[in-house]
C-alpha cells in the first residue's frame, strides 16, 4: 500500500493536531466527554481586544494582538493536545507572552489568567499554588514599574487566584474520580476472577467424583457384558442413576451461580456509591431468577449506580427489588439533584434492556429532589415466545410518573 502522506501534507498536519497519550484532551477522550466545551473557556480571551473601547492605542497595541494573540490560540492548543508532562513549559511560555504584551496592551494580562488555570496539578497542591503565585508576584513587579494604579493590581490578582484556584481544584476532582472509577473496574475484574475460580472449584468437587465413578461403573459393564448380562445391565443402571444425579446436582449449581450476578452487581454498586460518599440502602424480596431477566437488571443496576456516582451529586440512594403480581419491580432512586429529562446513552439502554423482557420503565426526575427508576417486568416464561416485534417499554414523563406511582 502507497504511502500517501507525501501526496497529502494536510494529513500530516491533522496527524500533528491529533491528542497525544498522556495529554488532557485524551483524558477527556477515554472518559467519553468532548473536549471541544474546553473551548469555551477561549471567550475570556477576547478581553485583549477591548482596550480600544476605553483608552487611544497606538500602533504597538495592534502589533502586540496581530503577533500576539495567535500566539497565545497556539500554546492553549499545545498545553491541550499535549502530554502533562510538557504543560509547564506552556505555562511559562504564556508568561513570558503576557510580559512582553502588557507594556503595548494592558489587557495582556488575560493571558497570565490562562497560565494560571493551566497549571498542571503534579500530586500537591501546594506545589501548583505556589506556581501560581510566583506568575502572580512576577506580572504585579511588572505592573509596578509600568505604574499601574494599586487596584490593577487587585484586579488582577484577584482574577488569576480565583481562576487558577477553581481549575486546580477541578483537576483534583477528576483525579479522584478518575482513580475511583479505575478501583471500581479492579475490584470488579477481582470479583470476577475469584467467582471464575469460585465457579471451577464448584464444578471440579462437583463433576470429578461423579464422572470417574460413572466411568469406572461403565468400564466394569463392558467387561461383564458376555459373561454376566444381568450384572452389567444392573451397572449401567446405576451409571444412569449417577449421571442423572449428577445433572440435577448441575443444574442447581448452575442456577445459584446465575443468581449470584444481582447479588455480586448490588455489592458492587454498593462498593461504588459509599466510596463515593453516598448512603446505599437495599431491600430485596426476590429470588432465583430467570437468568435474562437476572442478567439484564444487573446491567441496569451497573448503570444507573454509575450515573448516581457521577452525576447525581446525591447523599443517599436506594435499591429494592420485590415482587409485584405476576412481575418483578426493580426501583432505583437517589436524593440528588435530578431534573432528568432526556434519555443518554444511559437511559436509552436500560429501555432496550426492559424493551427485550417486555416490561415498562418509569422516570420520575424533578429538579432538586432527586431521581427514581421504576422498572417492572413479567416474571412469565416469556422470553423465548415473543413477538418479533415487542412492544416499546412505556417511559412516563417526570410529572405523570409521580401520580402513577
């Protein structure tokens, strides 16, 4: 296959553009947020601008944006696409941008408030805090011998701190939780691992006895099949007795291990929310059952303890999973902020997940006093004798949920 990147140098440079390993657009990447809403933050940079609209400029001002301001678009660029590890170059870049603008364009200093958010969080706090006050302490030397008046300065520093503070704070924040989702997926495969062994330990003590007696009561059939008829025919009676023993022995094993996935998934979920602060309450009153049905509601419990971990900003939430009629009514709700009112990727696929076991699924979400799934499904033997087209699971807006409920 050609290389056609000689052809093409415009592919070489949206390589070049493309976020590093390491880099905090990455991050975001993984995570699955967009780091486009970063560049929001850019709108703060047309302060640099403005200077026009309340004082003459010269020539030097103008020169100081042409030359400047594309500058400073590139390094915000770099410190995002970049790996962490380079940040700290950027950040002195951008003080010495805003030094060497300040003199021509008092509002250069907007880009020290971008330096100082960009100071990267390196496992202290103090470190970084420090970072940021050495940027402030040089830019007000600065100020000083270009007699800017004393509240400049207050502005200034007022502005940088804040800034910086909050953005500090905001990375420590995604550090925590970054390092709290990577234990959950740890404690999750450990869980895994041990209930894979679990289960190979079971089936060994389980079928090994059995299997080398049926084998051994087989091997003695065959040997009294021309000699004693009867014999042999009363050892495969009792082989077939075992092997039937030994089904049924199976098949209740089978069953408690596929019970075990709600149970394992609750104190997985259990796990997940109080380490993230929040009261996990459970009530449950069902048992043993169908594996489609226990499979899917252990996905839809994975699901929304995430999104109450993530999102719900919540204190407290519960789980209960009781018996209603002929069906199984599975309730989540938390006590956080709510207002939940379209369907994500999250939402979308509990509803597939319900759609497929042809039950209904009910969001009450009013902002401010937190969120409830309810979700009801047949505990018929349904699955298997279906329409092909089943019926979509009704999802009630927020308002009638709370009276139907």
């Amino acid at each position: 296959m050609n290389d056609t990147s000689a052809h093409f140098p415009g592919r070489r440079w949206f390589a070049w553009l493309r976020p590093a390993p390491g880099s905090a657009a990455a991050t975001m990447l993984a995570a699955g947020h967009s780091p486009w809403a970063y560049a929001w933050n850019l709108l703060w940079s047309f302060w640099v601008f403005l200077g026009p609209l309340f004082e003459h400029v010269g020539p030097g001002f103008w020169w100081s944006l042409g030359l400047g301001y594309p500058l400073f678009l590139l390094i915000f660029l770099l410190s995002w696409i970049r790996p962490t590890a380079e940040v700290n170059g950027y950040v002195g870049a951008l003080v010495v941008l805003t030094a060497l603008s300040m003199p021509l364009n008092p509002a250069g200093w907007t880009y020290a408030v971008f330096a100082c958010a960009m100071v990267p969080y390196q496992g202290s706090w103090l470190a970084s805090a420090i970072r940021m006050a050495i940027i402030q302490a040089l830019l007000v030397l600065e100020g000083i011998f270009l007699h800017w008046p004393w509240y400049a300065h207050l502005i200034l520093v007022g502005v940088c701190t804040s800034t910086g503070v909050g953005a500090l704070a905001g990375r420590i924040n995604w550090e925590k939780n970054t390092r709290l989702r990577m234990s959950h997926d740890q404690i999750r495969q450990l869980a895994a691992t041990a209930e894979r062994e679990r289960i190979g330990r079971d089936l060994h003590d389980l079928l090994g006895h059995t299997l080398s007696l049926i084998t051994m009561k087989l091997e003695l059939s065959r040997r009294l099949l021309d000699r004693d008829q009867v014999s042999a025919r009363r050892e495969l009676a009792e082989a077939e007795d075992v092997a039937r023993h030994a089904l049924a022995e199976l098949r209740s094993a089978v069953t408690g291990i596929r019970a075990a996935g709600f149970a394992a998934e609750l104190a997985s979920a259990a796990l997940l929310l109080r380490t993230s602060g929040v009261q996990f309450d459970q009530h449950l009153q069902a048992a043993n059952l169908p594996e489609s049905i226990e499979c899917s509601l252990a996905l839809i419990l994975r699901e929304a303890a995430t999104n109450i971990a993530r999102h719900a900003h919540a204190t407290r939430a519960k789980v209960s999973l009781t018996r209603s009629g002929d069906g199984l009514r599975l309730r989540i709700e938390d006590d956080g902020r709510g207002g939940v009112r379209t369907a994500g990727n999250g939402l979308s696929g509990m509803q597939e997940r319900v759609q497929a076991l042809g039950g209904s699924l009910q969001l009450d979400s009013p902002p401010g006093h937190g969120t409830r799934l309810d979700i009801v499904v047949p505990l018929a033997a349904q699955a298997a004798v279906r329409d092909a087209d089943p019926p979509r699971p009704h999802v009630l807006p927020p308002a009638q949920a709370r009276h139907a409920t």
